[in-house]
C-alpha cells in the first residue's frame, strides 16, 4: 500500500488534479491523503471543503497559513507558515509520495517540505511557461520534483534541454481536461448560481450572449495594478452586455483589484454585472462553455477554453509566454484594446476544440505511473 | 545609493562572502546591509557573530531560526520560519538587492523571500553540481535567481544550457579563494587553537604530520549515518596521526553523527585527537594549508584544497559530482578505503595549486557587477 | 537613555495610548521606540501607518502577524506568529521596558514575549472587567506584568486583593480619555467624512439626529454570532435614522458579520446607513461626541461615552462586567430591546461628563512613572 | 464520548500527569488524545516517545518546536511556535477538554491556544508558588483555565483569594505522587542505568551511598548562570562521593551549564560521577529513592522528595516559595553551604514520608472530575 499525498491550496487546484485524486481512489494499492492549506479554506478565495467532502474524499489535515495583507511580504510570509505547518503533518502522515499541482507561490512550500524531508515529489504542469514570476517558481519546482506530470509535448521538450532525466518525465495532458471532458455542459441560469452561491451585484439573464470575467493581480506589476484593472473596468462598462465577473485570488495585488471593483459598483451599481468569489468547478464549466467570451488574464480561458474552443480576450502579461489555441486573443492592458478584440471574438463565435492541453485522461494516467513506479530516486541525476 | 543585503546563515557561508563584504564595503555608491540567521548564531555549529563585528562590519538584524531535532522534518521547518523572519526583516531594510550564498538548505529560504517580494536576487555558485540533494536546492534557486555569480566555466555553461539568459550570468570564481589567496597561511599551534577555541579532546602537536578530518551528515542517506560515521571514526582510530576533527554542521543526521563520536570518546579517549566546534576562517585555512591530509566529505577539500594543493581523501557521495583537482582521491565509505587513500595521500605530500575555482578576486568581481548593474530585469525569459 | 517600546496592534490600540507616545517623545530622559503589528497594518482593520507618521512618531519596526481565516483557531495563530515576530525584534531593538495596551487577543503576545525575554513588562487597563473572554486575556497579562497602569479605583483594588504588589500598581486614568480631553469636539459632515475616508453606503446628514454602531464578535459566542447581528440590523433597520456604521475588528467572528452586513446592503440598499471601516481617532470623537445616541457592543460608549456623556445602547455580553456610567442603557440582543432603549436615549439627550475612566492626565502620569522608576524588579511576590 | 487531549512538553511533564493518563484511558467515556511538543520529542532533553508507546498510549500528532540558541529570545520564539502548530491540531483532533501540566515556559503555549479556541481547559499545580518567574506563567495559566487541578490546601486557598470561582477549583494532590505511590523502588545498578541510558562519565557504585544532582537554570538569574553552576560543580568535587548528575533541562542558560558541565569533565575526568540526559520515570524513582541526599533545584526532591522522606540540599532561588517538607535544606548558591548542608543531610538519613503534595491517587480524581462535570462554562466570573 502506497500513501500518496495531496496538498490542495486553492479552488483552482482542485479543479486541476480532481480527477487524479478519484484515479488515486479507485487504486487498491494506493492510499489517498488529502491536505488543505492556504487560500482552499478560506471562504473569500473559494472555501473548498465542503465540495470536497460532497465528492467523496475524506480531508486528512486542514492548516491555516495565510497572512492577511496581500502583500508581496504576506506572499512570503505565508510560504514560510506553509512550509512549518507541513513539515509537521507530513511527519504525522507519513507520505510515499507526494503530489503538487502548478504555480501558486504556495505550491513550492509543498515542494521545499517534501523534498527536504526525503519524501519523493510528484509535480504537475512542469515546463509551461506563462512569461510571469509564476514562471520562476514553477522552474524552481521542477528541479526539486522527482517526477515531472507535464501536459504537452513543448513542456516535455523543455525539461529534456534542461536536463532532467527522461524517465523522471510523463507527459499526461492537463487533469483540468479530464474535468471539462465528464463535464455537464448544459447552460446554467443565473438563478442557480445565485441560489447556489449568493454574491452580489445584479441580475443578468445567462440566455442571453454573456462575459465571464477574471482579472487577477500580476505580482511582478504590483505598482501597476490599480491602472490595470481600472482599465479593464473601463472596457467592461462600455460593453455593457450580461457579465459574471469573479473576484481576484490572493496574490499581492488583490487587495487593490478588490478595491478598485467595490468602489465601481459603489459609484455606478451595474445591474449588468454579478460578482462571485468562487463556485464549484462543474458550475464554473458550465458556465464557461456557454458564455460569448472569457475576458482577463486567468489560465482557464487558454486550458479549458482551448478544449472547449470559447473566445476569449487574454489581457496583459500574465499568460505572456503559455502556449494559446486559436481561441485566445491576447491584447494590452488598455480599455480600448479589450473592447475592440472583444467584439472581434463575439462577431466569430464557438472555435473547434483544440487538445494542446491533454485529451482528458490525465489523471488516470497520473495514478497509473506512480501506483507502477516500484521505487523513486531521491538523488537526482541531471543529464549535463 | 543602492542597498545591498547579504544573508549569511552559517560559519561557511561568512568564509565563502566575506571578501565580497569588504569590496561592497568599500564601493561609495552601495551600501551594505547583513542578516544573521540559522546557524550563524549558533555557538554550537560557529556563531560568527563576534568575528563579524571583529572584521569591522556592522549586523543590521539577528534572527533565531533553526527548530532543535535535526532531522528533515526540522530542517523543512527551520526554512520555513527563517521565511518568514526574513519577510519581516527585509520589509523593514527594503534592499535594493539581496545576495545569497551556496546551497545550504536555509538558503532557499533567502530566494524564496527576496524573489517572492521582488527584490532582485543574486546568487554564488549556481551550476555546480556535487551530487546530492544540495544539488536540488542550488539548481532551484538559479531558477529563481536573477543574477548568477559561477565560479567556473563548467558551471557557466550549464547555466546557459539551461536556457538562463547570457546577460545575467557572470563568472567571476568562488569568494572562497579571495580569503584564501590573501590569507596568512603559516603554521598554527596546538596551543594557540587550544586557547582560542577551547575544543575537546586530547593535545596532538601540529609542528608533526597531522590529519584534519570533517564528516557532515548526507541528508538523502539519512538511515545509513551511523554506519558511515563508524567507518570513518575506524579509519582514523587506524592511522592514529595527530588528528583535528571538527564537529558536523547541522543538517539532519548531525546528531547521530555527534552521538557516534562521543561514544567513540567516551570509551576510547582518544590522546591524538582535539575535537573543535569551528574556527575562524583565516585560522582555519592556515590549519589545513598546513596538514598532511585532509580526510572526509567538506567542500573544502575540495575548493580551498586544489587553491592550495592539499593532499585529500573525500569520502562517499556528497561531493560526488563537483569539480575536483588533482588534490583529491574519492572514496567509497569503507574504513579501508580511507586508510589506504590516506596513506597514498601522505606518501605523495603537496599539490601545485590548481585555480579550478577562481583565482582569488571574485568579490571585487561580484562588488564590481552589482555597482555598475543599473537595473536588474525582474522577469525572466529564458532562452528556451 | 531609557528605550520605552511600546506595541501597537489596531487602530483601538494607538488611541487608546496616544498620549502616552507624545508624553514619552517629550522626556529627554526616554526613547520612544513603536511596533506595529496585526491588524494595525492591514487597511481593511484601519491601517494606522500614515496616521503615527503624520503624528510626528517614527515606527520602528512593522510585522504582518494575521492569519487569514478569523476563526478561533486563526486567533490563536495568529498571536504565535505574533509572538515568533515580537522575539526578533525585541532582540534587534533591545528594549528597556515593553508597554503594552488593554486586553486584545495579540495583546497577550505582547506580554509573554517580553517577559520571557527578562524585559519589564508594563500593562494599561489591568484589572478592569468586561465580562467577556477578553477578562482571562487581560487578567493572565496582569499576572505577567511588572507595572499595572489601572484606570480607576476599582480595578486598583481589584489588583491588591489579587495579591499584586502595591507598589506596582498606579492608578493614572484612561489615556483615551486624554485624547478626549484635549480633543477638536466641532460637528463633523458627511462630506468630510466621505473625503478622508471613503466608506460605502448612503450619505446620511449629520447635522440631524444620527447614530453611531459598532456591533463587534463575542468569540465565546461564535455560534450564535449571526443571529445576534441580524438583530441589530434590524433594529437599526426599523429605527431608519442617518447613521454611521463601523465594520467589526478582527476577531473570530468578524467574517460573519461582515457577511450578514453585506449581505443586508445587497438587499435593502439602505440609503440613511454609511459604512467606515476605521476613521481616525480625533474625526472619531468628533463624530461620537455629537451623535444622538450610540449603539452596539464597543467599549468606546462606555469609556470616551461617560467623559464626553453620550446617550448609548450597549448590546448583549460583551461589556457585561465593565464598570459603566450613566449615559448606558444595557439591552440584550433582541431587536425590539434595542430599539426600545434608543429611543428613550434619543428623549433624554446627552449626560453629565462623568470621570469614571480618569481625568484626561493619564498619559503624562505613565511616562513619568517609566522616567522615574530606577529599576522595576523582574520576580514579582504576590502578597499572598 | 468526551475527547480529552493533553499536550505533554517535556520529560518532566509526562512524569507528572502519567498516572491521569492511564485513568482517562480506563473510562469508557472518555477518549484519550495525546499530543507530544517541544522538548519532550528531543534527545537531548529526554525524547518520550519510546516511554509512552511502552506504556501502551498512542500519540496522536508530534510537533517539533523548540528554536534552538537556549536564550530568553528563543524561549519566546519556542512558545509561540508552539502555538502556530497547537492551533492547527487542536482544529484537526477537535478534542472536548485540554489539560496542560504545570508551569514550563511552553506550558503558556497548550493554554492560550486551547482557551482561544474556546476549547475548555484543565490545568495542573495552579497556585503553587516557587518563588521564580514560573510563578507569572502558572498564575497567568490560572487566569486563562477553566478548571484547576491544585495538589494542596494552600494552593487552593491561593485560587480562592484570587477570586477564582470555587467550582473550578479540586485540590486531588499531584498525579506525580501517584506514580512515586505505585513505584518498584528496589535499588537499581549502574550497571543497569548505563545499558539502559547510555550517558558519559565514570561508573561510581550505587551499592554505596550516592548523591543525584539537578541543576536548572534560572531564568531571571541568566547573566549569573555560570556563576552558579561553578559553585555547584565546586561542591560535589569536593564531596567526592558516588553522583550521579542528570544535564539540564531547556530553559534559557542551559547551555551555559552544559558547557561549565563539559569543560569540567575536560579537565578533571572525574571517574565518580556519572551523566545521565534523562531517564524513564520509574527508573527514576528507584534512583532517587535510595540515594542519601539529592542536590540541586529540582522541584522532584521536594515533590517526590517529600513523599519518599528522600534528604534533600534545594540550591539557590528556582524553589525559593514552594512548599517544602522536612526533608528538605535550602542553601544559597556558594560551594561552601552546598557542602555543608548535604553533610548534614548525609548524617541524619531518611525523613518520614510526608504527604503535602498529596496522597496518591491525583489521576484517578483528575479523571473522575473530567468525566463527571457535564458542561464546563467557558465564561469565567471571578468572584471579584
């Protein structure tokens, strides 16, 4: 029996190995161990417990380790608790192995304890570069991992020129994909999502042509983020069409976009828009797959969305470098910018569905490897 | 003015920097800020306190960090709370750049930080590889790093295969040789240690043939301390020269290391060996300028050895892939093995110096680099 | 020299001391060294950073100390990084004496850091009770301080027959009556409110009748805390007069209320409400001091409201125990009690001043007790 | 089923709340947590884990936290790690009741997060005086718990004075008393002591009379330490008798006493002593009860001391307010006084047993109380 470790920090961690974690489950001969942390318990940023538990796993340890200001030193600071929190219960679990999913600054305190304590690390999304500082971290990570989950043939390559050891080295696709491919696509009613999660804001009918809108600070323009967002505000009124627009994650910055939102609605209260912190995975690709156009700078308009083939307006730098389907329009920060490619992706519409991202099987494919790897080297051995 | 940080977190680390303090120190337009953490402030692993104030540099902060146990939970949670000290103390210092030095566990936390709260980082020997888990630790912060001070070109061109970009790499060799290049290396006396740093032990006289002896603890073959340790204490109790041995520094496996050798004492008393906890670095390098051969597994031998052509035994896995002189013969853990290399070693006598790790002016080079750097790009592109 | 450190941890806290700071920076005799931390440096609490910068003191050292979730459990961790922070920086800033301020949670972090670390330990507020949880706070903070700053003779009393060492004990009033005493008193617009501090809402007039609430969590009654404030909002809901409304402080249970709160304005868009969530202490007197009638649970219509005689409505436990003046009506949680008890405040118009809680001197009395008393004894002897 | 957890710091701390444990453990009704921190999973200080999985008790979750350095800054640190990583368990093992034992520094860490959390909390030994800053940490304890378990009829006065209110208050002795009760205290070897514990020194005969020695520091005496420890190894040279001498525990100065210890052994190798890290409590026992005088500031040669009739030299201040029984001398810190008390100690012999720590049977009242009382109220009314 194999106990493997997953350490979950946000809603959209879940949403991108919750299909490796039901693989995981179905395997006699692996013991799941799940463990919450930092912004997944945390109802602002999407409290993921509850959905959770309603999918039929059992959490093993919760630990709080966000330090409030949402600065770059809370950003470190908080790393730092994440990494003594987890010190101490991988010590009282006592993991085979370990699996990290992505980027989130929180993610390399899962990789600094594993590797530290010779626990072997399982990493998803190795070699994908986005052009930010998540960049750094999740190279940073890759030279701590023992075993590469990467999801595409550019990032496989990568990590090959980089020196990491071939059979270190999966490339499964993206578990995000597995999620869309199950998926329940049918439309979803503004009155169920208000039901399911409250939020604030007005009324817009979801049978119509609708927005979705993400627009998460840049940790590295930090001085920049209140122009930023300003101007993505500024594009959005002046569509004025039904629009879903969720709240910021927690990295330095989202104080100020959170502000810079509430102070619109306060002086304007757009009864076009409805604001969301989180809703449940399912719901959320419910909601993608029928809306006209994805507006911001989250990775979900290029993963999920190039599966889906959805239009969408990928603003600014932060997806600088990741690699885009035929559905993403990139463009500048300006209001301008956005609303002109904004039109552009409404006049054409649905693309084909592209799987740059995996075909959906990832997770099953994750819970093969490690349930077969008899034995992972702790030494690694770069190949120059 | 342009400030810049230097967090020193160990005995060796101070003697691996402390040439490029003093060319900071002298350049008008820098102004230098140091930390102390982790085992720098230890007296037990070389508090450096007192000896970096008798230099004549100033400590702007003090932090304890290092959590008792010395096992891999403890050195996880050790770098997460040095994290979160160094949040705190850089936010109140604002640095304009933070060096970093080696691959000491802590040192991950330095990069964690100062990337985390986007203060440019600088980092010294990044690309070497020695083959054990540092190796990790030191290829994860080149990732995050955005200036890299290589100590050779080996180093520098692994640093380019990797797709680091040109500009931010600089070979300038290791600081270590600027300490050594300049050092005063006559003889020592038995006495004259004795009376500085007490130590335990019996009297060997150093005007004969004597041993210097360092065996730290390989975290990655944590279960198998005891019996390397065992084997090396076996070697030495076989050659029976006059003998210094220091104690192990403080990664996980250092107190089984500790307890073998007390054991060792308790029941043999050894007279032809003193015991030291550290010594300062100019009375350490004329220590082992002078010896007959230096046995163990310290980089020492390995760096300051081929400077200097000191006869040396490295013994297992820990220096396994770094860059060796002339000056070195490996071997397995045996106590055989080391007796037999070591008898090779005293019958050949000293090397030519071979500059395999610079030729003793790195830290004007890195003083020089930082100073006429006007701004240090935050995001990384990586070549591919 | 005598360096005073005095650690500041919300808003309350620096009004709440103010003059203590001004009279410590008037005595040649002593250096003020300020600490900020917790919620004292988180906008969404009342960040008080340009507030002491703008009142001539220098912060000597910040830390961000609040962990994310505003739970019990968070409470609790929270005051442990507080204390891990406080240890380092009493360590760099070597202090002479430790002030510390009232009975919130992190206060107690104050008060074992500095007196595990043999620094005396001064404590204001000692022996007052309240009621609440926060009584075992500040009663265990009584049993760790060297000097108790009391502020009337009940608490005095109550600290003799604890067994405290009389001359320990110094009955100087309440420094936050100092700021009342001293303070600007004119009538206050929505206008100017509006400016400084932004808030959102209406834009009740304040040259009317108008009320001020502050309905803050009862942690031992976290269970029951969104009923409680349902009640109060519908009081203030049927009462449909201009009024201010301040957003609850940090501890458990905020969450909650800020929820229910929001969650009303969703609803009911209630244009005689305006929310802060902190002004700055002298617009705070201002506007209490010229407000028909306070209401809710804050400790400020019991101290500042006796000086300055203003009608208030104090609601369920969280005062219970607290030594209170005429100008309080005391209700139970419902709706209906609260609403009876305003309007009988609202007939009756203001109260005679009453110096239950001191004169308006106290800060002057505290420094020069710290100034003159040579040397304050570590071992405390109770006398019985 | 009611889930009681108890949070054991230290080797000491097991001793004294061992015989409640296995009470708990017999109650069907009750369900036994045990949480193991700080020094008690150390080596050095005397690792329990072995002990208590012998004992048949299962640990629930370890929790590294002691920061080295052995100063008043890392006492603080220690503490409020303690913290951090108590309030993620205690959210994790949702226990009913928290009992804390006695009056360690870290002590202060298991109550304020238990009473935080609104977890009701039991404590051990509340009212006890010794006359040291333990003092302000057990009487600060005392205000946070919710139930006091007092080993004597002046402690519980003491509580009553202090208006604790008299339902908390249940003077059932000290559980240490139960395990001295129920002790084999047949004379023990040398012989058996060393294979068992390991230890250094020589093999003095313990068919013979031998002294046992416990020296601690003293916190508020830290600039005195080395002082103090001279004068008590001056002492035992010259008695030169048969000793067995226990390391110190982990307070701030015990590695000054360490290194006076070793510096001692260094020069003078004295083949008479013995030095033990610690050992298991019933060993203990049979150590202490048949040697002919213990030295030092032990508070167990006045506990147990006083059970057992044991001649006892108390050294210096750490017990200067405790209460004592006949069976123990107290002297200043000079050698002198040390050897002339325990002369006269040698010649007079064994005292009467004397119950004043109580009878024996504390843990099955402990127990008793805990299963029996219904709800504990969380709100504390003093009775002034």
């Amino acid at each position: 029996m194999k106990d493997v470790c997953v350490v979950i920090i946000s809603r959209a961690n879940y949403g991108r190995i919750k299909s490796a974690l039901s693989s995981f489950k179905s395997k006699d001969e692996l013991n799941l161990q799940i463990i919450l942390g930092a912004s997944a318990l945390l109802d602002k940023y999407g409290n993921v417990v509850e959905q959770i538990k309603s999918d039929g796993f059992t959490i093993d340890s919760k630990a709080y380790t966000t330090v409030e200001g949402e600065t770059p030193t809370t950003m470190a600071k908080s790393t730092g608790l994440l990494i003594s929190e987890l010190s101490t219960i991988f010590n009282n679990l006592d993991p085979d192995v370990v699996l990290t999913v992505g980027d989130k600054y929180e993610t390399m305190a899962t990789a600094v304890t594993a590797t530290y304590m010779n626990i072997p690390l399982a990493h998803t999304m190795g070699g994908e570069v986005s052009g930010t500082i998540d960049d750094s971290i999740r190279h940073a990570i890759t030279r701590l991992a023992h075993v590469h989950f990467v999801t595409n043939e550019i990032s496989e390559d990568r990590l090959h020129r980089w020196g990491e050891e071939p059979e270190r080295i999966h490339n499964v696709g993206c578990p995000g994909m597995d999620t869309v491919k199950n998926a329940d696509l049918s439309p979803i009613s503004m009155g169920e999502l208000k039901e399911r999660y409250g939020g604030v804001g007005g009324q817009p009918p979801l049978d119509e042509d609708y927005l979705v809108v993400m627009h998460h600070p840049v940790t590295t323009e930090y001085e920049d983020t209140r122009h930023h967002i300003r101007e993505t505000i500024d594009a959005i009124r002046e569509l004025q069409m039904p629009t879903i627009w969720f709240w910021p994650n927690s990295d330095a910055g989202s104080e100020k976009i959170a502000s810079e939102i509430r102070s619109f609605r306060e002086k304007n209260d757009p009864d076009y828009i409805h604001y969301f912190k989180n809703i449940q995975v399912n719901d959320f690709n419910r909601l993608i797959a029928n809306c006209s156009c994805m507006i911001g700078n989250s990775s979900s308009a290029i993963r999920e969305g190039s599966f889906l083939g959805i239009p969408a307006v990928n603003v600014g730098t932060r997806q600088n470098a990741r690699k885009k389907g035929d559905n993403v329009i990139t463009t500048g920060y300006s209001a301008e910018e956005i609303v002109s490619a904004t039109k552009n992706q409404l006049s054409h519409g649905y693309y084909e569905s592209d799987k740059i991202y995996g075909d959906g099987n990832a997770g099953e494919r994750i819970a093969n490897v490690i349930s077969e790897t008899k034995t992972i080297k702790l030494q690694k051995e770069l190949t120059y």
